[in-house]
C-alpha cells in the first residue's frame, strides 16, 4: 500500500530521467550536450561580471531567516527594479522566495476562489502542473502554429470573457518559455492599465528579463504606483544573475499582498537560506548588475541568433521570438521531437520535446509534436559546432 499519490516530475524532468536510463550518463556531465536544460551559464560570460567566489557567513547568519526575505535584499530588489524602470518601490512590496517556482506556486494556490486564470497553449512546461495540483480554474489561449505564438493581450481577455468565468487572472512568462516572443513596450503598456481593473490582474513571471533584444524589459517600466495595481512580478536570480544553485527568487507586488503572502513562508517555506540571500545580495551591488545587464543581453542574443541560423540550415522551420536562450524550431520531414531526441541520445545529448510545453496536455497528438526546445544557455561558443553537428547527424 502507498501512502502518497503519484505525480509525474514536470515535463524537463522527464527528459533527464529519461536520458539517465538510456545512456548512463547525466544530462550536464562532461561529454554531454544540455541542450534540454533551461539554465545559464554560471561562469562569466564575455565582457560579464565576475562572480562572487565566497560570502562571509556570521551567526546571524545561522539563524533562521525572516519570513519575507532579509530587509537589506528586499530593499536592493526595489532600488534595483527603481533604478532601471522607473517604479516607486518600497521594500513592503517585495517578498523573497526559494526560487521561482515556489514563488508562482505560493501565488496560485493562495489566489481567491473566484480568479480564473488565462494561459497560453503553448508555455512554461510546469505551469500545467501548477495549475493542476493547485486546483485553479483557467481557460486556454491559442499559441500556435497558425498564430506564430503571439496571440495578442485582447485573445486573453476574448477567451476569458466567452467562458462566462469571474474575475481574470493573466499567468504569462515574458520572454516566453519556450518559444522566445516577448510582449512589447506597447502590450505591457496596455497589460499594466488593465491590471488597475477591479475584475483583471496578472502575474507577469520574469525569469527571463535580462535576455530581451536589445535590452531587458520589465512590465513594472509601465507602473508607476505598484500599490493600485492588481498585478504581480517574479523574478529570480537564476537566469540573468547566472545562480540557479542558489535557489533564490521574489516576487514583487502591491504592499497589502506581500503582507498576506508572507504568511505562507510560515508554514510552507520557513524562509530562504541567509547564506543564500547574501550571496544574491552581492549581485544587486550597482557595477555587478548594471554589467551583468548589459554582457548577458548581448551575448545571449548573439548566440539565439546563431543558433536559430544553423537550425534553418538543417531545414527547420524558425518560429524563435527575440528573448530567452531557446530556439523555437519545427522539424522537417515530419520527424517527431521524440525521434529526435532518441537520436540525439546516441550523440549524448537531449533537447526538450514541443508537447511537453502544450497546456492541453495531448502528448503524442499535440500539435507541437513536431517543435523542439533547444536551449544554448549553457552553452559556450566553443559548443556550438559539436551541438549543431549532433543535431544535424540526429536530422539526416
């Protein structure tokens, strides 16, 4: 008899598995080729920053953490997203989180009953699981192939309408994850007066914000008082600050539900490691991130560039939008992303199957069967002919 109830891991999870059982190997080691994985570079990148090598560790610092986050990170956070967009953020509007996914999953699951949320049929592959596990009710937008994957901001609210449901709740990655399309200084525009609607809100998830062309790009640039807005932003260190291993994300949003949110750490996160913390603290020093900004933007965006080239090359078809370190990619020749990848795992290397990006969850008959995730954020240049040479031997 079993005491808990089966879950699958979220969909990238299923390909490291997978390729583990396969090949032997983990996807990362030494000799392989992580084009599945959705993570950075944690060396620097060039002209980048160099990273903290070490942090001085007291014993405060072993005591446990505040709830919402350590006051001197919170503040660096607001003074950051001050900085560059223009917002009038106080540290009350920040709460600090372990990572990103547990800071959208603290927000879905404490939203109130009647919010319905609007999604994109193709997105963020554990926003499914998300959604499911916290029992939230949403409608589907189309994202395809027929619309390039940029349905427009009035599809979300014509979706949501037509389904009769109650007040709205817009859950979007910008940059998307997978396919790179961004919304646009004038959607944002539009996204954050929406949000100052009784019956609107949103959750704009930012994980990306550093790798827009040409620089980063935030919703909070078009909200001046976050405090009349129904809107909330995560963020994290893990892709523009090249730390995914410090398990450190936030979520930024109006005073009054950063004080409710907070209560969830109580009993459902008891903080974020202090150690950790300081560390990302050392990267909102002013040089750091306002280098950071400006190397990863760049490099990130050449090498998008590049990739998707050689992709088309090889006779995919290129739907990759401007932000993200993914190529967005149709197979030729009616190849599937899963014969793909079982090729590639001969070449010891994976990417990440369309399908496990589809909302409606319709496996092997997803029409993004075909589409294929194929990230180069861990990728060196040094890489990319190897990689490119895999996926052309995995192609013939």
């Amino acid at each position: 008899m079993t005491l808990l109830v089966p879950r699958d891991p979220m969909g990238i999870y299923q390909i490291l598995f997978a390729f583990a059982s396969q090949t032997g190997s983990y996807i990362g080691d030494p000799g392989t080729r992580p084009m599945s994985q959705g993570f950075p570079l944690t060396t620097p990148v060039p002209g980048g920053p160099e990273l903290p090598a070490s942090i001085e560790v007291t014993a405060t610092d072993r005591m446990y953490p505040k709830a919402d986050g350590t006051p001197a990170l919170r503040r660096a956070i607001a003074d950051y997203y001050n900085t560059y967009y223009g917002s009038k953020l106080t540290d009350a509007n920040v709460m600090v989180f372990a990572g990103g996914r547990p800071a959208l999953v603290a927000l879905l699951w404490m939203m109130a009953d009647d919010l319905c949320v609007s999604i994109e049929e193709t997105e963020y592959t554990p926003y499914w699981d998300m959604l499911r596990h916290c029992a939230r009710n949403y409608v589907i937008v189309p994202s395809n192939e027929e619309n390039r994957f940029r349905p427009s901001l009035e599809t979300h609210r014509a979706a949501h309408s037509s389904e009769g449901q109650g007040r709205q709740l817009l859950l979007r990655s910008n940059p998307c994850n997978p396919t790179g399309v961004e919304l646009q200084a004038s959607d944002l525009d539009q996204l954050a007066n929406w949000t100052r609607e009784s019956n609107f809100s949103a959750i704009v998830d930012e994980a990306y914000e550093f790798f827009c062309d040409p620089e980063p790009r935030s919703v909070l640039a078009h909200v001046k008082e976050i405090d009349e807005h129904n809107l909330f932003v995560v963020g994290a260190a893990t892709k523009g600050l090249q730390s995914p291993g410090a398990r450190t994300g936030w979520v930024v949003g109006p005073a009054r539900e950063i004080e409710v949110l907070r209560n969830y750490s109580s009993y459902g996160m008891g903080g974020v490691s202090q150690l950790s913390q300081n560390y990302v603290l050392r990267l909102f020093e002013p040089e750091h991130i306002a280098a950071a900004r400006s190397a990863i933007a760049k490099f990130y965006n050449e090498q998008r560039k590049r990739y998707c080239a050689a992709l088309v090359e090889l006779g995919c078809e290129d739907y990759t939008g401007n932000g993200g370190f993914y190529s967005w990619v149709k197979l030729p020749g009616g190849m599937t992303a899963a014969e793909c990848n079982k090729r590639l795992f001969e070449h010891k290397a994976a990417i990440l199957p369309g399908e496990l990006c589809d909302m409606h969850r319709r496996g092997d008959a997803s029409p993004l069967a075909r589409f294929i995730r194929v990230s180069f954020g861990p990728r060196k240049p040094e890489d990319f002919n190897g990689d490119i040479a895999a996926l052309r031997n995995a192609l013939s």
